[in-house]
C-alpha cells in the first residue's frame, strides 16, 4: 500500500519560514491536500491540488509538489500556526494520509 | 452553511458493532460533485481514512478494515451511516465525518465535522 512520510515534529521561531514536507513514491505524480489541526479540533483544509489556498487561509501558507516530496512552506510564522500538519493524497480510490508533523513555534 | 455531525455511542464492547450516523446540512447527498467520507484518530495518533460514499451511492472502503466496515446513506433523511463490526481496543479513536468535493480532477476534504470520541473497552 501507498505510503507518505513526514518528519514528527518542525521547530520554527516567530516572524521565520517554516517548512514541511512529505514523501513518497512518486508523490509528484498525484494531487496533494494539506490539513492543519489545533489540539481538540477538527482538521482544516489550508493547501488542496498541490498548491492552491481554499478561501479564508491566510497567504503566508504555500505548497509545492514535485519529484518524490511535496512541500508546506509557512512564510511570517506566527504563534496561532503552531499545529499537527497532515498530507494527504488519493491511492487510486483510496485515501491517504502522512504521519503527521508537530510544528511549534518557539 | 455546511456542517456534519457526528452521533452515535460514546463507549462500545468488544467484539459489539459501532453504528455512527453523519447529520449534514448545507449540502445534498445527491449533489454528483460530493461525497461523505468518514475518518478516524487515535488519541494522540494520524489520520486514517475509513470508508467514503459518493451521490450515486459507489462506495471505497480502507482495504485494512474492508470485512468490519459498511457505509450507507439516507439522502432524504440527510444522513450517512457507518458501521464498523467486532470493535477492539484499537478501535478507540475519534470518528470525524467529512465532506468531499471534487471541483476538479480530484475529490478533496473540505468540511469536517467536530467528531465523536468512541472508546471500545468491557
């Protein structure tokens, strides 16, 4: 079966880039989805299709996916983004998530 | 508005079946280009995908849990039902219900529901 890996836990100091990723075989190939969840919240949806921002997620939030590895990239992070970070593609009808990373803004 | 809720029973043997049923509103169950889908978490754990239901009633289900998992849906009554036999500890999880949308080549989940925490023990 499919898999997708992320690194556990990101650190990242206010005001700097934070960045994510998430890999897999020939992850390129497939559309990729980011989710953001707070502790005792549901997921958001803040990358679909690779790299396009649904309505109402700040522009500080962009993605990119390319080669084996898709990227989350955090420009200006501030302390509300501190968060778990899923991937998530399709395996033909399937769906898939990564393991998810920890971001903590210091 | 769009929102999904989740309702079914809080504490569940082993061995007995989980029934949860989705609540949606703000959307059909007969719109072609949506879908529900029903994932789960561990506490403290990733997401995994359970099982999905589109408008012409084509379902998937995670191959891991494909003899232990059903889904249904009641488009009158705005309600998708998920089944999932023989519960086991490991089963403890969250159960989210989700809306699916496919505005392009892909479907991708765009509404989440808050989630029922069901904890399998005796």
């Amino acid at each position: 079966s499919y898999e997708m890996t992320q690194p556990p836990s990101v650190s990242v100091s206010p005001g700097q880039t934070a960045t994510i990723t998430c890999s897999g075989d020939k992850l390129g190939h497939k559309y990729l989805s980011w989710f953001q969840q707070k502790p005792g919240q549901s997921p958001v949806l803040v990358i679909f299709q690779d790299a396009r921002r649904p309505s109402g997620i700040p522009e500080r939030f962009s993605a990119s996916n390319s080669g084996n590895t898709a990227t989350l990239t955090i420009t200006g992070t501030e302390a509300m983004d501190e968060a778990d970070y899923y991937c998530q593609a399709w395996d033909t009808s399937t769906a898939i998530f990564g393991g998810g990373t920890r971001l903590t803004v210091l | 508005q769009v929102t999904l809720k989740e309702s079914g029973p809080v504490l569940v043997k082993p061995t007995e079946t989980l029934t949860l049923t989705c609540s949606v509103s703000g959307f059909s169950l007969s719109n072609a280009a949506l879908g529900v889908s029903w994932i789960r978490q561990p506490p403290g754990k990733a997401l995994e995908w359970l099982a999905h239901i589109f408008s012409n009633d084509e379902k998937s289900y995670n191959t891991s849990l494909r003899r232990r998992v059903t889904v249904s849906k009641d488009t009158s009554k705005r309600q998708v039902v998920l089944t999932l036999t023989n519960m086991d500890p490991v089963d403890t999880a969250t159960y989210f219900c989700v809306r699916m949308w496919q505005p392009d080549v892909t479907w991708y989940f765009d509404h989440w529901g808050r989630g029922t925490l069901v904890t399998v023990s005796s």
